[in-house]
C-alpha cells in the first residue's frame, strides 16, 4: 500500500468531480431549464461555465477529503494489524 494518501484523494477526487459535472452539465444542457443554457442563438458557454464550475469546486473538495481520509484509516487499520501480529 502507497504512503501517499494525499496524491490519492487528489487524483480520485478530480475524477469523481470531473465525472458528477459532466453528468450535470449535460443533464441540465438538455433541460434547459427557462432556456438558460441555449436557445436559438445557440449554447450559452457562460451559464454552462458558471454551472460546472459552481458543481466541479465542491465536489472536488469533499471527494479529495473523503477519499484521501478513507485511504489514510485504511493504512492505519493494516498498519495495526500488522504490529499486533509481531
């Protein structure tokens, strides 16, 4: 098991918020709630813009500290199992 639980919950992180925006994006994009995110003049790169960055941020934060405290308690488990056994 790697040391490196931060470079973990980054990497894991990034991938599960890349992942819920673009779910998002895309799903409100073909909503189009109030026609906020095109019309006949075409997308509105903006509000989509402002949408993924407003979903990618938080998720981001909270996935990267899930994970990498998860991956960190799962080292310490192992770490103790492993002194109890000498």
């Amino acid at each position: 098991m790697r040391y490196n639980f931060c470079s973990f919950g980054l990497l894991i992180g990034a991938l599960v918020s890349v992942l819920v925006t673009l779910i998002i994006v895309v799903w409100e994009w073909l909503e189009n709630p109030g026609g906020s995110f095109h019309d006949q003049n075409g997308t509105n790169w903006n509000f989509v813009f402002d949408t993924a960055s407003s979903w990618f941020v938080p998720t981001f934060l909270y996935a990267a500290l899930i994970v990498a405290v998860l991956y960190l308690l799962l080292y310490a488990i192992q770490w103790i199992k492993q002194v109890r056994q000498k």
